[in-house]
C-alpha cells in the first residue's frame, strides 16, 4: 500500500500537538554573530560551527581579508619570520564549516532588537552575539600624540602594515641614533610585548647600527619577566637599552610628532624612531553596545564570558575584564571555547563542560633565548582566578632556552590551525 504524503502528514498531526518538536520545516537555525576574527573571534566561530554540525548559523563579521597575528609579529620586526608567516585567511572556515564570514565593519549594536549593523549598510539580526573586537586606545593619553601621527610615531600595535612601517624606520635610522619607545601603562594587549620588542630591535640594531642606543620611556613601576629581560638585555645587548621608569618622570611624558621630541616631565630627548604605545580599552564596538565600564572594558561573568550587563553577548579576549588572565592570543583562544560550549548548551542543549582556562605567553630575546610565563585559571563569582602558574627562571642554560623558543612555535603552528583550518 502506498503512503501518500497528505496521509503521513495527517496521521502524524494528532502525535505532533502532544509535544513540542525542537524543530519545524522552514524554522531558521539559532544564529551567532561574531565580531572580531582573531584570536578569541575565529576560534568561537570555528567550534560553534563544528561542533553544532550545522546546527546553528554562525556569522563572522571581521573587515580584514588577511589576519596577521599579533603575536610573532615581533619577530618579524627582528627578522627572524617574514610578514606572510604572520598572514591567515578566512576561506576554510567558510568552505568547510559553513561559517558566512562578512568582510565589513559592525558599526552598531541594539541590543533590544538583537541586531547588528554593518558600515555596508546589513542588518544582521541574532539569537546570540560574540564581540571580540580587541583594543582601541584611549584618546590623549600620550599628549602630543594621536592616529593622526602614527606614520611618524608608529603604535606597530596591530599587525600588518603599522609593523611593516616600524621595521623600515629601525632599519633606516642614522648610524648611532636614538630609538624610543613610550610604553603602555597596565592593562595592555600582550603579545606583542613592549619588552621583547625592544629586545627585537636591539637585535637587529646590534647587527645593523651597533652604536645605536634604545630609551625605554615607561610609566610602570615594574613588567612581567622583568628580571629575565633585563638578564638577557645585559648579556646580549650590553649598555645599548637603558629604561626610565616613574620614580624619573616616565609617567608624565608627551610627545612631539613633527619635532620627533619626548618630553619626560621637563626634560626634553631628541629620538629617530619612536615607537609610541598608548593606554588601551576594549574595541570602539563593545563601547558603542554599552558594555564597558568607566576604564573602558568589558566586565563579563567569569564561568561563561557573558557580559554583566547583557546575558545574550559574550565578550571575548583583550576587550573582556575578567580578572587574572593576559591579554593574549593564547587567553583569547581559550575563552573562546568556553564561550562556544556555553551557547550550544543554551541554544542547542549540548553538553555544558566546567569552565577551565590557561594561558603562556612566550618571549624571544636573542637568537635562540626564548622565555615563558604561564598560569592555569578556574572562574570564581567574581573574577577568572590563576590557580597555578610558571616562569622561566633567570641563569637558564641555552639548551633550555633553545627548547622554550621551539617550543613557542610549535604553539604558534597549534593555535593558528585551532583558528582557521
């Protein structure tokens, strides 16, 4: 006997109003956006993408074709890795998981209508929105200085071509000249790191301009692997890198562009490059959807990456303030899978794992002298807590260091392959 549709379909009308099916034909999929496609932002969409198996809509919205990773991007300024080793692209996440990347800018949230608008003029609506935009600098907080002189002063503080220029005016600047850098008050984006880029520009220097000499113009009282930088800095580059902290005027410093000036509170220091790094905050967007707090960042729930002020975002990477955890690729990356487990489970009931985090950030001083910090983290009420970590020690032996820098990009390799294969 043959079933006739119409018949299937009327048969099973009584067996359909007895409960409610989690799907119907023609029902849209649970859509994600996310914005930002570095760090925190392509590893979400990847492991929201593949791990729901179609089951959700994941939109990418990231401006960039090429994302260059800040990270190792220092050693491109050293010339150990070229700018294309730094490059990636979007097109395996769009051809095999089906993510729809949108190569625009999000220029506005609602968060009533769950929308976002793109500068091209879309309008995406959302059941859930990822932002992990990153950082933006806080307007004037080194006098003198803004975007506007970023080609006479180069911030270098996202990849690309900001990097390429900084590169070219260390290794064009006067035999015996000065290189600064205004280094960024806490909390910064990390890497790059101030301190291994000025070991990477005392390694090419020492090459190139061995007269040189390197000013450190820093408002911090103290920085991460202190000790194993300025270990390294006198073995490897000895009287060339000298720093002036806040006890000498490093925290009342403006600049002057045109003059290429620093004033460090009255005293005033001609330079020939000037690496400027301003204060920083989340990304313009997380400011623009009304998430971020009086110091700029976004403050999120520690188990889940949920905005405090909005259950329906999480915020990811150096935007988010979580509490212990870096600004770093390696943070980003491991909030992010924290975040895409917790929308499955909401939108799809997929199983809900224990929030863990971890990070290492890795730093290169010489050829060959790599160093580490690290911590594993679990959330509190209050804030993401380091409940472990570790630190390269100084009078290391070479075999040691050789080992943490090998070791630094065979992370890199794993991350990137995490992100985007």
């Amino acid at each position: 006997m043959r079933i006739h549709r119409r018949t299937l379909l009327a048969s099973m009308g009584a067996a359909t109003a007895a409960f409610a099916a989690p799907a119907v034909i023609g029902q849209t999929r649970p859509r994600v956006v996310v914005i930002g496609g570095g760090s925190g932002g392509a590893t979400a969409a990847r492991y929201l993408a593949r791990d729901s198996d179609g089951a959700l809509d994941v939109v990418l919205v990231e401006p960039t074709r090429t994302y260059y990773t800040c990270y190792f991007s220092n050693l491109y300024l050293g010339g150990f890795w070229g700018l294309a080793d730094l490059g990636h692209s979007y097109g395996t996440l769009a051809a095999r998981h089906g993510i729809n990347v949108i190569h625009d800018w999000a220029t506005g949230v609602d968060r009533d209508a769950q929308t976002v608008t793109l500068a091209g003029g879309a309008v995406l609506d959302y059941d859930r929105l990822v932002l992990s935009p990153g950082i933006d600098f806080v307007e004037d907080s080194v006098p003198g200085w803004s975007v506007t002189a970023q080609n006479r002063m180069p911030h270098a503080y996202k990849a690309g071509s900001q990097t390429e220029l900084l590169k070219a005016q260390v290794e064009n600047m006067r035999e015996g000249g000065v290189f600064a850098m205004v280094a960024p008050p806490n909390p910064y984006r990390c890497p790059p790191g101030p301190y291994e880029r000025i070991s990477m520009v005392a390694h090419v220097l020492s090459e190139r301009n061995p007269t040189a000499k390197i000013l450190i113009v820093d408002p911090k009282e103290s920085f991460s692997k202190q000790a194993l930088f300025e270990e390294g800095w006198a073995r490897h580059y000895p009287g060339m890198i000298e720093r002036v902290g806040p006890d000498f005027g490093a925290d009342n410093v403006s600049v002057d562009p045109e003059a290429m000036t620093i004033d460090i509170d009255g005293m005033l220091e001609e330079v020939d490059v000037c690496n400027v790094i301003p204060a920083q905050k989340a990304g313009r967007i997380a400011e623009i959807a009304g998430l971020t707090n009086e110091a700029g960042w976004a403050p999120v729930v520690p188990a889940n990456m949920k905005s405090r002020m909005d259950d329906r975002i999480h915020v990811l990477g150096d935007a988010s303030a979580q509490g212990d955890m870096p600004k770093s690729g390696f943070s980003a990356n491991s909030q992010a899978k924290v975040a895409a487990n917790a929308i499955r489970h909401e939108l799809l009931e997929a199983r809900l794992f224990p929030a863990r985090y971890s990070n290492t950030c890795w730093s290169l001083i010489a050829d060959d002298d790599g160093v580490k910090v690290g911590a594993s983290y679990e959330p509190t009420e209050e804030k993401i807590a380091s409940v472990d970590s570790f630190i390269s020690q100084t009078g290391e032996d070479a075999e040691l260091r050789r080992q943490t820098y090998e070791e630094s990009i065979g992370w890199y390799n794993g991350i990137v392959a995490d992100m985007f294969s």
